[in-house]
C-alpha cells in the first residue's frame, strides 16, 4: 500500500481545512485569523491518529470528552506551509474538499506574506473563507466580520 | 497517487461492512442475512460515488433525499466476494473497521458454502456480525434473533 495515497483517502473522507475568525483586541482590526487541518476519529482510532500525528511531524493530538474523539489538529502557519500542504499538492484530494484545500492554501500563502494585517488582505481572506465548507457554522457572518475592518 | 491506497483511506473513513437480519416467512428460520459494503456521500461528492461504483464494477447508487446522499452499495454475495473483499485484503484498512471487514468476510465465506440456511451456521453468523460496528443500531437484539433459530 502506498501511505501517502492512503492519507490523502482518510482525509478526503474524515478531514478539515477551516479558517476561524475571532475577536482579539490586540490583533489588526481586533480580528484573529485561524488556520486549521483537522482529522478527528473516535477513541477506538486512536492509533489511526497518532500515525497521522508522526507522519506529518507537527501539530497536536486533543481529546474531547463530548464526543469521545481524538483530534489531530495544525494550526502552527509554518508547519501548515512546509508539512501539510505539500502533501495535497502532491497526493491530491477527489472531492468537494479539494476545493477547500485550495482556498485554505491561498489563505495560507496571504497570511505567510503578512497580508492578513492589511485592510485589503484581510477583506480578501474572510472573502475566501466564507467559501469553503458550505455545510460548517461559524460563530460570526461574513458581514459581522467585515464590519469590523471596514468600520 | 495510487487510487487503489487512496479507496482504502477513503473507505477506511466513509465505508461500512455491515451484515443486518431481516424476518422473511420464505427463508430458513424466517431470518435473512443481508451483508452490504456501502459508502456514504453528501450529494456534492456524487462524482466519487460513481467513482467508486466503476471501480468496484458492481453494486448500485441511490439517492437519500432525508440527508442529500447518495450511497454507493455492494448486496451482492457473489460480487462481494470477487470485488470488494479482495481489495481490501490486498490494502489493508488500518482503523478499527478492519475488524469489522474480517468479520465481514468471514459471514460471506461462511454463506458462500451456504452455512446460513443451517442452525449451527446461522448461529455463527449471528455471533459474528454481533460483534461488528459496535456504534451501529440494529432492528433486533442478538437474543432476539438467536430465539427464533433455536425455538
């Protein structure tokens, strides 16, 4: 079996590119941008995601008591550009999720760029976010948040 | 990217090999055993749906307008067993459901040399798929079941 072909499989089934927004005083705007890749298993997989863990080399594994999950998650910018990333751009996602990927890697790209601190990029970058994951629920509207940059 | 690894990591998310039971007059002991590989799918992923079904070349596709899925299906014993179980023995499933496939396999091997219209047979059976997707519902109990083939 090829593992890398595998993963790209799990993750298209049970994975997470999101960009969250929330309120923080001190940030650009009082708005902090959140990049986030996410597999989330029940208990029982454990091990499945430990091994995601180890294989990317990066972020950390959680668990939730609510719903018995284990959730390996990245949110660190750098990890995100040099070890996640580069694995769908090779092994390369089939459905609605590639999407995602897409628009999660240019959010990416703009914030390594520091354009998330700029009224424009930052405009652009909720624009983008507020296309993926059609079926999610986010704690703000896309107006709410541009309300706060333009204002 | 090898799509035969990227089927098991999807399926290792998104598949499920269930066995469930059904009272029908006409069968042995009024119980039908009814095993299924099936994978589930919002219906903006339809295009890896019929991905699947070309791949496997069997089973069928059906709409649920209650969640907006479609459902790639395998119910066939015969196709089961000379398209489904073969590639998963081949790229191994690596999260807990590969427990639920050995078991799976087993049921279908097992009612291939047509040992589900014996007592001792349908027991087994019974014990078996009792044993997989511990999360799932079932119709009837294990006793249940296990009454109306001893009564």
């Amino acid at each position: 079996m090829d593992i890398y072909s595998y993963i790209t499989g799990f993750v298209d089934g049970e994975g997470c590119f999101s960009v969250s927004f929330s309120r923080r005083q001190k940030m650009n705007f009082g708005i902090e941008v959140r990049p986030s890749f996410s597999v989330s298993q029940h208990k029982r997989n454990y091990e499945v995601i430990t091994f995601l863990g180890k294989h990317f080399d990066c972020g950390g594994i959680r668990f939730s008591r609510n719903d018995q999950n284990y959730k390996f998650e990245v949110r660190n910018l750098t990890k995100i550009i040099s070890n996640i990333i580069p694995h769908f751009e090779k092994f390369q996602l089939l459905t609605s999720k590639k999407n995602d990927f897409l628009l999660f890697r240019e959010i990416c790209f703009l914030m390594k760029r520091n354009l998330h601190v700029s009224k424009d990029g930052l405009i652009k970058i909720i624009d983008l976010a507020y296309k993926m994951n059609e079926s999610g629920k986010r704690k703000y509207t896309k107006d709410e948040l541009l309300k706060y940059v333009v204002r």
